[in-house]
C-alpha cells in the first residue's frame, strides 16, 4: 500500500500583494525523507513553509498534512518547527535548557496537568538525542549557536512528532559545527524515522545530506534525490534554474542574491 505524504502542495500559489511570490507549486515529502527545499533568497521557502503550517492560506491550488487539508488539519503534535531565529537569546536570558525543552510539552498539556517523572524524563530522552543532556541546567544563552539550535531540535523532538520542519537553522551556527549539526539531523532521519524538510540557501551542504532536494524558484524546477541531483548534466541544471542561477548552483551555493 503506498503511503499518503505527510505534506503534499497541489498547485500551489500565493501573493501578498500584487505579485505571486509561489506559483504552480506540486511537492510531496513522504515518511522517511529528509528534504532540503533550496533556492535564492527572496525565492519564496518561507512563504512556502508558512503556507504548510497554515499560517498564510494560498490564493490557489490545495494544501494537504497526514492526508488532510490544511484548514481542517489539526493534528499539530505531529510537526515540530525549529525557525532560523531560535539561537538569538544573549547570555542574560533566564531561561535554562530543561526549561526550554520542557516548554515543548507545555503547549501540549492543559494547565491543570502537572509535570510528573514521565515527563522529565521525556525532556531528558530528547536531549540524550542531541547529546546535550549534560547540559540541561546551563542556562540557554550561555551555549553557542549551534548547541542552542539541538537544544531547539530537542524542543521539538519532546512530543514525538513524526515530521519536522527546519528554517534555515544553521544561520548563526559555527561554521566547524555546520557538518555535525547536519550529520545529527541525518541520525534523527535514519534511526529515529524522523521525517524532515529543511530550508536552506547552501545547497552544496545539504544535497550530501539530505536524501531529497527540492529547488524552489516561486516553483518548484527540480525534486528529486539527492543521487538525481548530483546526476544531472550541465545542460539539464542550466535548463532547469536559467543561466543566472546556474552560475550560483556551479559554486555549488545558492547565495543570496
Ligand atoms: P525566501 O524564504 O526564499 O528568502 P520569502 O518567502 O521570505 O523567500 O520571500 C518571497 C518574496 O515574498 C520576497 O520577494 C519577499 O520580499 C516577499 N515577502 C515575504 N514576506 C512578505 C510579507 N510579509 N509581505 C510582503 N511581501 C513579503
């Protein structure tokens, strides 16, 4: 039996104002994969991944989660979110990493239920995931960017969601830690069955991970794995991103333009 996608656009397209920002969108990310939806800057990736949580509604075409539209979907405990802006706390900000994390079942839980040991120990499975158990009572602006965007992974990851959907997150991550962060990403993928779709703009870094990629110019010109990606052919890449971008894909990053 084949299985729904977790998220399937039929069509998509959206505009804030006078100008479609996605057009002609038609994406599905099924259970297991890790997709990399790359582009340029200004290319429409946010706007996509807000239509897909249902916080922009789409001019036309349909938007599908687990099998369900989007506006009637509300099985939200199945995706987690980690945005771009998450390791912005300073190191005067009160809040500890068990604090954090556990505010990621706080949302699921009604007021009046109390955090009990399953719990706890919930918050501390998640951090053993991103190997930062140790350091559940630093308090979050002491770690660097790349240890607060685990520690945001681990927010998402505490309510076993199935899917989960990354934007941007190696902004403001160190350069040395950018291959561990992706290869923990590739771990949660293959042993945790952990379906993920990231955003990003490196294109370079994230086909050598990801198992698909998906190249987003206000549509979609290419999805497919990551071993399709790197078979194409010069003329093929030139064909589907247009000469500009094909210079940007040959230095093997999609800067921001
Ligand atoms: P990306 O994530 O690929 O950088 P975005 O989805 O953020 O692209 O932006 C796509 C286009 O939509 C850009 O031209 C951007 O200026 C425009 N845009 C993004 N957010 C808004 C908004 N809230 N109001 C109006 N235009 C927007």
């Amino acid at each position: 039996m084949v299985q729904e996608p977790l998220i399937e656009l039929e069509d998509v397209a959206f505009k804030y104002d006078k100008e479609w920002v996605v057009e002609h969108v038609n994406l599905a990310i099924h259970k297991g994969q890790f997709l990399g939806l790359v582009g340029p800057n200004g290319s429409g990736k946010s706007t996509l991944i807000k239509l897909m949580l249902g916080l922009e509604k789409p001019n036309k075409g349909h938007i599908r989660l687990f099998g369900k539209s989007v506006k009637k979907f509300n099985m939200w405990q199945e995706i987690g979110f980690v945005s771009q802006k998450a390791n912005s706390f300073n190191s005067g900000f009160p809040a500890t990493v068990y604090e954090v994390v556990r505010s990621g079942l706080v949302s699921r839980m009604s007021i009046f239920q109390l955090f009990n040991q399953k719990h706890k120990e919930k918050v501390y499975e998640a951090l053993k995931e991103v190997e930062m158990e140790e350091y559940a009572h630093y308090s979050i602006g002491e770690l660097s960017g790349g240890q607060q965007q685990r520690v945001f992974i681990a927010r998402a990851l505490v309510s076993d969601p199935s899917l989960i959907i990354l934007d941007e997150p190696t902004v403001g991550v160190d350069s040395e830690h950018v291959t561990a962060f992706y290869d923990l990403l590739g771990k949660l993928n293959r042993e945790r069955d952990l379906t993920l779709l990231m955003v990003t703009h490196d294109i370079g870094t994230i086909t050598s991970h990801a198992t698909h990629v998906a190249c987003m110019n206000k549509s979609v010109h290419f999805h497919g794995s990551s071993e399709d990606y790197h078979d194409m052919t010069d003329e093929e890449m030139s064909e589907m991103y247009g000469h500009s971008i094909h210079q940007l894909s040959h230095n093997h990053e999609v800067t921001h333009s």
